[in-house]
C-alpha cells in the first residue's frame, strides 16, 4: 500500500481515519512546533507585566493607561478560544493552528513597532487572536499526534510547556529589558516563530473536517459574554470602580443566558453544551477552574506577603517562588505517563489534595520562616499540581468524541483563563476586605485557595466513580 501524496503547499498528510499517531521522529518534531508556539502564547500573556512602567514612559502615557496592554491581550484570548475551537472542527485543526501561530509573529513585529499605545494596544489584540489559534486546538492537535495509549504522555508534554512559560513570564522579561528595550520583548517571537511554522508546517498532522457552518451569531454572544466578564472581573481590583465592575459582570450574565439557550438548539455548539452532558468532562471542566483559581490566588497573594510583610526584594520574591514551577515541570511529564496506566480522576484528585495541604501549610507559616520553611511548602503545592494538571487534561480530551476534540480543547484552555481571571480577583476582593492588613489579607487568600484546591479534589473524584 502506498502513503498518500503530501500537500504541495505545507506537506501535511491528508486524514487517516486509521492511523493511530504519528511515528516516532515525526511526533517529536510535530510536539516541538506545539511546543515552540504555546512557549510564545503563554509566555505574552505574563512577559509584559513587567515593561509596563517604562512603556508608560515611552508612550508618555499614565501607567493606569498601559495596563490595558495586558488586558486588551488577555481578553481577546478569552473571547476567541471557543470560535476559533469551532473553526478547528469545521476547517482542520492544524489549519487553525498554523494560521494562529502566523498571525501572532507577525502581531508581535507590529508590537514592536508600535509608535503610540492606541496602535500598540490594537496590536496587542490582534497577538491575542493569535495566540487564540494556537491555544484553542493545542490538546485536539495531540490526539491526532500520539496514539490513544500514549495521550497522557503528550498530554503531560504540553502541561509542562504552559506551566513553565507561565512560571518563567516574568523572569524572562525581567532579563530581556537588562539587556534590550522594550521592543525586543515582542521581536524574540519572530525567529521562535518562523522555526515554529516551519517545522509545523511539514509535521503537524492533518485532520477531519466536520464541513459545518461557522455560527457567527454564537461568536459574537461569546466574544460579549466572555470579554465582560472578564472586564469586569478584573474590575472588582480597581478602587472605585465596584459598582461599574459588577455591571458588567452583571451584563455578561445576562448576555450568557441568551448565548446558553441559543447553544442548547444548535448540533454542534460553539459553546460545547453537548459536552458538558458527558458527567466526566463536565467535572473535569470545575476541577480546572478550581485548580487554577487556586493556583492563581496563590500566586498573586505571596508576592504581597514576602514583600511587604517580610520585607524581602523583587529577586528574592522570585526566588522564593520558583520552587512551585520546578516542582511541576518535573512532575507534569511523570503524571501524564501515569495518567496512561491509572485512574486519571484518582491522580488529579490526590494532585489536588497535595496542593490543598501544601497551601494550608503556607497559610501557617511560622512568623519569621526560613528560606526552606517556605521551600518545602511551596514545592509540596507545585508537586501536586503538576500532579493533577495532566491528567485532568487527559480526561477532557479523551471524554469527548473525536469530531469534538476542538470543542474540547478550546473548553480546556478556557477553563484555565476563567479559573487564573477568578482567581486573581478573588485576591483583590480580599485585599480589599482587609483595607491594607497584608499579612491577615495573604493568609486569607491561601485559605480560600486551599477551600478551592479541596473542592477539585473532591470533583476529580467524583469522575472515577462515574466512570465506574
């Protein structure tokens, strides 16, 4: 039997419904262009935080001003997962995913040059319909990468890519502006880019098309719905700004009642509502968001606690947190080849309870810690973490039809952003309780994180029990 003539344009393959993976050399070289290209979407969704004072002064522009560089990001990812999901069902997932990775290289040049924050900010929402593309399909991609039996492998790959470039945002920006301008934050992704979508373009594999319609009345509702709420959510930290925050939270709800019941008389939702039936991957949707808004609350509250209670620097907060990263990185590869031979929902639940008793065990810091007294914690929450992550992944990717896995996948990422967007401003709703008593505001954080960490335990769980 002869193979299949490439594309002439990219070289992909066309679909085999009987192939299970790809071969060895050529699923390497298809993780690493997914690699490289969720490496630049994740790490732009940190990497700016800290340039946003001196592109303040660039652009003489006030700082309140150049926070929506972050934002007008953050929210133009939320808002296009799911369509641009449901265009990976309808158009091919590696399609998506290459003309994601495209348009976010070139999004960053036009970052780069910039002159004024209108164009800059303009730029900064077109990088994050990119980094959309390639966020939205990255999982449903890995179904068609490795073969069933090792989907937890892959999948654990990836999970170690997104929790290391979320981790390492801030270092990385902090050692690009020490020897570059701001700019040069942006241009590195051009080079990691073009290798991405080269090697992507001859490795990623092919995959079936549904042929659907695209619903751009769905688009539009979740685009309003998604990007209010998100607005609004980061809103409840302004001081202020309460009441128009609640608003638009308000308004997003509204706005999602209609977006839900339109969902529910469609075949093939953009919002996947035939996948939330599934009771497996509908856990595993609120085991996600309360993993992430756990790990978030985490992460936004200790900065306060080891700066303004302990007095401690910039660099020695970052040191101080870096074993939580490490932690996962190593664990994340080993859960997704356990996830293969055990019981994902069992692992993702005592991931979760390790990190519940890690973050109870911050929380009781003893008053004047040593630099191990925070180490071990700190390691014991991202040791459990990295347990859950993969797994967790594997359950939603696998619980779903293979025609759905761009569904699902835009689920999971989506999931991530609405759990990290919950979370941060859970820390600011309780900061703002405390008026200014950091250290009662920090332990309180820790506690609701741990109260959130508890409760995925118990959802991912429940998963095995159903599936039993």
């Amino acid at each position: 039997m002869t193979e299949p003539a490439p594309n002439p344009v990219l070289g992909a393959l066309p679909p085999n419904p009987t192939q299970d993976g790809l071969p060895v050399r050529a699923r390497m070289l298809a993780l690493l262009a997914i690699g490289l290209a969720m490496t630049m979407a994740v790490l732009d969704g940190a990497i700016v935080n800290v340039a946003l004072p001196v592109m303040a002064r660039d652009l003489k522009v006030d700082p309140s001003a150049a926070i929506f560089v972050v934002n007008a990001f953050q929210i133009a990812v939320t808002a296009a997962l799911l369509p641009l999901a449901s265009l990976g069902d309808i158009l091919g997932y590696r399609r998506v995913y290459l003309s994601g990775l495209v348009v976010f290289t070139l999004a960053s040049v036009a970052c780069a040059f910039a002159p004024s924050l209108p164009l800059l900010v303009a730029a900064r929402i077109a990088q994050g319909l990119g980094a959309a593309g390639i966020m939205s399909v990255n999982i449903a991609l890995v179904r068609f990468i490795y073969p069933h039996k090792l989907i937890g492998r892959g999948v654990g790959n990836v999970a170690l890519v997104v929790a290391m470039a979320s981790a390492a945002g801030p270092t990385v920006g902090a050692a690009i502006l020490s020897v570059a301008s701001w700019p040069w934050l942006f241009l590195v992704n051009l080079p990691v880019g073009l290798v991405a979508l080269a090697v992507g373009a001859r490795t990623l594999p092919a995959t079936p098309r549904s042929g659907a319609r695209f619903d751009y009345r769905s688009a539009v509702l979740n685009a309003l719905t998604f990007g209010l709420l998100i607005i609004g959510v980061d809103g409840l930290g302004e001081p202020g700004g309460h009441w128009l925050a609640l608003a638009e939270i308000a308004a997003a709800l509204a706005i999602g009642i209609v977006f839900v019941r339109h969902q529910l008389r469609l075949p093939a939702p953009l919002l996947p509502v035939d996948l939330l039936r599934i009771p497996a991957f509908a856990l595993s949707m609120a085991t996600s968001i309360a993993a992430f808004g756990a790990q978030m609350m985490a992460y936004v509250a200790l900065p306060f606690y080891f700066q303004d209670v302990m007095r401690l620097s910039e660099t020695t907060t970052g040191f101080l947190m870096t074993p939580w990263p490490i932690a996962i990185a190593i664990m994340a590869p080993l859960s997704g080849r356990l996830s293969d031979r055990y019981a994902p929902g069992l692992l993702g639940g005592i991931g979760l309870a390790i990190l519940a008793a890690g973050l109870v065990a911050v929380a009781l810091l003893p008053a004047d810690p040593s630099a191990l007294d925070i180490g071990w914690r700190l390691t014991l929450c991202g040791l459990g973490f990295g347990l859950f992550q993969s797994p967790n992944n594997r359950i939603i990717i696998t619980s779903a039809p293979r025609d759905r896995s761009g569904g699902a996948s835009g689920m999971q990422s989506t999931a991530r952003l609405t759990g990290q967007s919950l979370g941060a401003a859970g820390v600011a709703v309780v900061f703002g309780v405390f008026h200014g008593g950091a250290a009662d505001a920090v332990t309180t954080a820790l506690w609701c994180a741990a109260g959130l960490a508890a409760f995925g335990a118990i959802a991912s769980v429940l998963r095995r029990q159903r599936s039993e």
